[in-house]
C-alpha cells in the first residue's frame, strides 16, 4: 500500500514536471499517455523542475532543518514575476479568488437528500477507508498510536464545515500529507498554523499566489512522495517469506490498477484466503522425550511416533475449524498406523488449540467413536476453555469424561503411567 501509494503520488507530478497536459488519472493509462506526449515536453518546465527536486535534495542533506521548499516556492514565485515566465509556457498557479468563505446552510430540499444519501452513504465510508489507511501508514512510520473513532468524528465534523461554507469533501490527501510529514511535523500544531496564516493569507495575499509555477509544487510533492519507495524493504519481504512478497506485488498492483480502497480490499479478501490455506495445513508434531532434556519436545519426523509404547501425544499447531478438522483425523489416525507398539492412548496437547468451531467439534466426536471401536482412548491436556466448551457442547466431555481434560502434558503422561500400574502392560 505505502509503495503502491507512492508510485500514484509520483506519476500524478509527472505531467506538472514535464511540462505536458494529462487527461488520465489512472496509473498506467497515466504513464501511456506521458509516453505518447514526450515530443510534447516543455524544456523550461523539465529544467525547473529538475532544479527544484535538486535544490530541495541538497538543502535536505546539507541542512535538514532549513525550509528548502518553502525557500523553493518563493525564489520560483519571484524569478516567475520578474521573468514573466508565463510567457514563455510555463504553467503558473493563477488567480486565487480572495476571501474567506461564507458560512450559510445549504439550499437543498428533501428531494434532494433522497437522491444523495445512498451515494452520500457509500462515499463516506469510502472516504473513512482512505483515512485510516493513510492514518494508520504514517502512525506506523513515525512510531505513534491512532484511535479509528476519533478520526471518524474529526472527520465528521469537517465535512460538516465543508458542507456549510461550500466546501469540497474531506478525506486524505496522500500529496499533501506526505509533504506535510516530510517537511517534519510532527504534531496537529501544524495544521493549527496552517489554518491560522490561511485566513490572512486569503484576505490579502492570494495575488502573491498568481506566478508560482506548479512545477515548483510538483518538485516538493515529488521528493516528499519518493521517500515512500521502499525497494529495501520489499527486497527484505522476499527474503523473509515469499508468499507475502506475493501479497505485496499483488497489492501495489491492485492500487495502481483498481485504486487504493480497492486494491487494499481484494489483497486483505487475498490474505484471508491464504491465511486459510496455511491453517488448513499448519504445522503439526509428535511429543517425545529427548534424553538430557527434562521434557517433551516436538518433532515433526521421528521413527516412532510413541512418547512411551502404548502413548502417542499429537500437537496440532492451529485452531481446529472445518478446513482442517480432517486433516486433523486423518494425522491423527496416519501416526496410529505407524505406531511400533499397539496404542492404548492418544493424548492431544491441545495448547496451540486455541479455538475451535462446530465441524471440528463434530469431527473430533467422531475420532472418539472411531479409536473407542480400537480400544484406544482419546485424551487432551491443555484445552483451552472455548475448546472445553465446545467439546461438551457435542457431548464428547461427556463422552471421554472430565478426568480426560489434564492442564499439562506433564500431567497427562503421568495419568497414562498410572492407568499402566493399574491395568497392566498387556497391549503396550
């Protein structure tokens, strides 16, 4: 998503750097239309342009607290006007009407609400998707905590002002929040003084605005928006797990393709579809001991399959729910089969078990029935209690008996112990 952000950042500045009018908004269609137009590059504006995203570079490397694009703005602002530069092709801001505001309640009538509340309703959750994507991205870069409900209501409350003074609707501006956290800020006082000079500004200083180039804004935009490149970090994303290497293109893909709301919702629907596949065949292990280890330790390729002759203890390391119960089963009675000894117990460390749903349970019933028919037992240690209770829920607590739930493996090796004293070795 960052990454995927900052390509559209960089691609949307492309044409005010060049010098050439783009009608695509889209990504690719974007960067096909700039491609067709290169015979159409303005050399002034590809050489400020150019000079621009260099000065700032240099002030951010040899003077980082120093405003350089602020500096930019005015020294352009000023060669511009001196220079007419307009005249020359170069593309400048305009007039910006002067002002502020009017506050007054919009003329709308019902009518009207029952035509724009269905497309009202889809584009403010759209617009809250983008909010917290955006808050929660910078909240992650610079180490802070974001509460989603509280951005709700900020984000309420300025569309409301919006709709009172004619306003556009609120929502992230990727461009102008990654400006905003270059440039350093780092609490809403920024957006405080911001608000604060505006107001002067638009009464009596918007002519000032007519001669700044765009491709000064482009300049500060771009350099911002590059920092969100982190090629590193998805080179350390393919070393780490391929799978989410995976995820990740196909994310940077879908926001460059489909829009960032859009592209995030199919790689999380994506992300749950492999997270599915993963715990439908998670790791599972045998417990056995390991001489100069004072316990059990898991491993998943051991020749016997018995802790002792007679007792095999299973990990499975996942919840247990539909796409997994028979895996489960099957597992369970596979080490069965290879056991050396005749088994008499099956102990499930059920630990990692930390959730279970109705199929599984109704699975789990049936291997019950299926080992009693053998003579074998089924035991768990270390249920957790929405295990418990949806296994009495079945009726297999019932079934295997309370004294069959033990808090540890520890405990329940020594219960089998006990049952081997008290009933003999015969078949162990």
């Amino acid at each position: 998503y960052t990454l995927g952000s900052g390509l559209i950042i960089l691609a949307s500045q492309l044409g005010r750097l060049l010098g050439v009018r783009v009608e695509n908004d889209d990504f690719f269609p974007r960067l096909l239309e700039l491609a067709s137009k290169l015979d159409q590059v303005h050399p002034l504006t590809l050489t400020l342009g150019g000079a621009g995203i260099t000065f700032i570079l240099v002030v951010r490397r040899f003077a980082r607290s120093a405003p350089g694009s602020l500096a930019l703005v005015v020294v352009m602002t000023i060669a511009s006007a001196l220079l007419d530069l307009k005249q020359h092709g170069l593309a400048v801001v305009g007039l910006v009407p002067t002002g502020l505001p009017v506050v007054a309640l919009p003329a709308i009538s019902l009518a009207d609400v029952r035509d724009l509340l269905l497309p009202a309703l889809s584009l403010s959750l759209i617009v809250f998707a983008d909010v917290v994507l955006t808050a929660r991205l910078y909240a992650r870069r610079n180490g802070y905590e974001i509460d989603a409900s509280q951005e709700l209501v900020a984000l309420g409350a300025c569309n409301l002002a919006a709709g009172l003074t004619g306003g556009f609707t609120v929502a992230a501006s990727g461009s102008r929040t990654v400006v905003n956290d270059d440039l350093g800020n780092k609490s809403q006082m920024s957006g405080v003084i911001a608000a604060t000079l505006i107001a002067p500004f638009l009464l009596f200083f918007t002519p000032l605005l007519s001669e700044l180039p765009t491709v000064a804004l482009a300049s500060i935009i771009f350099v911002a928006a590059f920092r969100l490149i982190d090629v590193p970090g998805m080179v350390e994303l393919a070393r780490m797990r391929r799978s989410e290497f995976g995820l990740a293109l196909v994310t940077i893909l879908g926001v460059l393709t489909v829009g960032i709301l859009q592209g995030i919702l199919f790689t999380v629907a994506l992300s749950m579809m492999v997270m599915v596949a993963r715990t439908a065949r998670p790791y599972d292990a045998v417990l056995v001991s390991v001489e100069g280890i004072d316990r059990f330790h898991a491993i998943d390729r051991v020749e016997s399959v018995e802790l002792m002759p007679g007792l095999i203890v299973y990990r499975f390391h996942a919840p247990l729910f539909f796409a997994n119960a028979q895996r489960f089963q099957a597992r369970v009675k596979q080490l069965i089969a290879r056991a050396r000894h005749p088994v008499r117990w099956v102990l499930i460390s059920a630990e990692p078990i930390i959730d279970i749903d109705s199929s599984a349970a109704e699975v789990i019933h049936q291997l019950n029935v299926d080992l009693g028919a053998q003579g074998i037992e089924l035991h768990f240690a270390g249920a957790s209690p929405p295990l418990k209770w949806m296994l009495g829920q079945t009726g297999l607590t019932d079934k295997v008996g309370e004294h069959a739930f033990y808090s540890s493996v520890n405990i329940g090796v020594k219960a089998y112990l006990r049952h081997l004293n008290q009933n003999g070795p015969q078949g162990a």
